[in-house]
C-alpha cells in the first residue's frame, strides 16, 4: 500500500504542498487532480524519492521510497521524455536496464506490447521518426515494462486518438487486476471517472476534496437534468430550485439544487408538449471540479 501521511513540502519559503494525506491500496486506481501549478508535479516527484519531504512522511508497503524500491515504480511524466536518436528497441533496453531487468526480459515484454498497441514495425525506427500518438505509446510501454508495483501516470492519453485512449485504459485496469498501485492525473476529468473510484482535488498545494467518488458525487447533492424539446432557458431559469440551464448543441442541461427539485422541474415540463428527453444524471467530476475550485479561488 502507497500512504501518503500530512505531506508539506516548501520550495524556500513557498508552500507548494500543504499536508497532503491519502492511500492507495494495491489494485487501486487513483486520481490526484488539481489546477496548473496545483503541487501535482512536486507530489509525484516527491513519491518518486526524487524531491526532499519538508514535513510528512510516504511508505510503500510500510517503508520510505529510496534506490532499493524504484525498479519496482513506473513513471509516465507529462512531457516527453523520451531519447528520441534512440531507436525504440534502445530506448525500451535503456529503461528496462535501469529498472535492472535483463535484456530477453525487456524483448519479449516490449514485444509483446508492441504488438498489442499495433506498433510492432517500429521496433527498430528512430523515436523522432514516430507520430506523437505512437511516441506516447513508447513512452507507456518503457514506463511499464518493469511490470510496476507502483505507476504513476500524468496525463497518460496526451496525443491519443479515441482508438488508442480505449486501449490505454484497458492495459491500465489490467494493470491494476494484476495488483498495481496507480496514481493517475489528468485535467479530463471524464477520463478521470473512467476509473478512479478514489481521488484527491487539490489546490494551491491545500485539498480541497478526498474521498470515493461515490461519495463526493453524493455529498455534492445538486443534479443535472437533460431535457430535449419545445421549453426554453428562461422558462426553466424561473423553476424552484434551478441553479443554472447551460444550452448544449441539442438539448438544455438544467443543474438543480437537490434531488427535491426534480419534481419541481417535472411539473413543468408535464405540462409541455414536444418533450422528447428528460433524464435526471448524477453531476458530472468536470461540475463538482470547477465549482469546487471556484469556490476555493473566491474565499
Ligand atoms: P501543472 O498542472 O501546471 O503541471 P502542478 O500541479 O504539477 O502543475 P507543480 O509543478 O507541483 O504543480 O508546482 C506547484 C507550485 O510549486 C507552483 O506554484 C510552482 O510554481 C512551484 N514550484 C514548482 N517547482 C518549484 C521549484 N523548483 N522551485 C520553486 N517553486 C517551484
């Protein structure tokens, strides 16, 4: 288990993280989200045992992340950080060596991935001879060819096709079947509710929300409701109840307070004629995100 206890770390006199707490269970997927310049980056640098904890501790399995663990961790960073006069066969053998894994090991697992994310002819091809998509694509694989006890992934699907995103994240939750800790980032949060049942928002290096999922989505009460047909804005802005109706490209996204208001809603639209959806949704992580960190910015 990853444990993150009251986490502080300055920067001089700046505090970048505030103590931050969470944990991460083995199968677990992760998310620690934030804004720009939130502290996500420092947290992950200083898992990673690459940056000076000021105040706090972190553990692995109970003991403090140092050289005799990192051959066990997996880093995908948010820029590239790939050799790219390499070809892709060097580069996966210089990552596998210093996660001090033998060179048939390396072959046959970059093989094997090669294969799966449909890239097996660029085995020998220089990395700057790749598109952006199939350079993340190396970037992942040499980020888990240690098959990791611990990943950490900022922004993994940077560059990816719809295809490959779907691809990516059935590796990452077979992954995590397999007992793999993983910390994920992104600022898509709808790629965040894909799978992290637990996540940590953070902001100016403070939490600002920790928990499941489930659990924010129901302490945050308020609802959307969809509703396709002849009603407008302004008829739905006067409702008991109605904090805002936001009109998407064919249909009205009308937020409530609670789930009380539904009725409130109904009663008018039952009246109607021509209504040909009306579907009440849990809020989306992207609404409980931007109010959430609104409403941080505005104290
Ligand atoms: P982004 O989403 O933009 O990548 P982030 O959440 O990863 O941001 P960090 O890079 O961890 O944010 O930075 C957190 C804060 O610490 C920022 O205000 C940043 O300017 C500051 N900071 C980061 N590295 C240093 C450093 N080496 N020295 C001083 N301040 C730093």
């Amino acid at each position: 288990m990853l444990e993150v206890k009251n986490v502080t770390k300055y920067y001089g006199k700046f505090k970048a993280v505030d103590n931050l707490s969470f944990e991460v269970k083995p199968g677990e997927i992760f998310g620690l989200l934030g804004v720009n310049g939130a502290g996500k980056t420092t947290t992950f640098r200083m898992i990673m045992g690459l940056l000076d904890i000021t105040k706090g501790e972190i553990t692995l399995d109970g003991k403090p992340i140092d050289y005799s663990v990192t051959d066990k961790i997996g880093f995908l960073t948010e820029e590239r950080s790939l050799l790219t006069k390499m070809t892709v066969k060097e580069q996966c053998i210089f990552y596998g060596r210093l996660k001090g894994m033998d060179e048939n090991t390396i072959i046959k697992r970059m093989r094997s991935y090669l294969k799966k994310f449909n890239v097996s002819e660029y085995e020998d091809k220089k990395i700057k001879e790749l598109s952006k998509g199939n350079q993340q694509k190396i970037q992942f694989i040499t980020a888990i060819i240690n098959e990791p006890k611990l990943l950490i992934l900022d922004e993994p699907f940077s560059g990816l096709d719809p295809f490959n995103v779907e691809m990516f994240k059935n590796e990452i939750i077979e992954l995590s079947k397999k007992g793999s800790i993983i910390i994920f980032s992104s600022h898509r949060m709808e790629h965040v509710e894909l799978f992290c049942k637990k996540l940590v928002i953070i902001l100016k290096g403070k939490t600002v929300l920790n928990g499941y999922l489930k659990d924010i989505k129901e302490e945050y009460k308020k609802k959307d409701i969809f509703i396709k047909g002849d009603v407008t804005k302004d008829e739905l802005m006067s409702v008991k109840g109605v904090v805002d109706v936001i009109e998407r490209a064919d249909e009205l996204e009308v937020i409530i307070e609670s789930n009380d208001n539904v009725k409130d809603v109904f009663d008018v639209i039952k009246k109607k004629k021509n209504i040909t959806k009306f579907e009440v949704q849990e809020p989306s992580l992207n609404e409980i995100f931007v109010t959430k960190v609104g409403e941080e910015f505005d104290k």
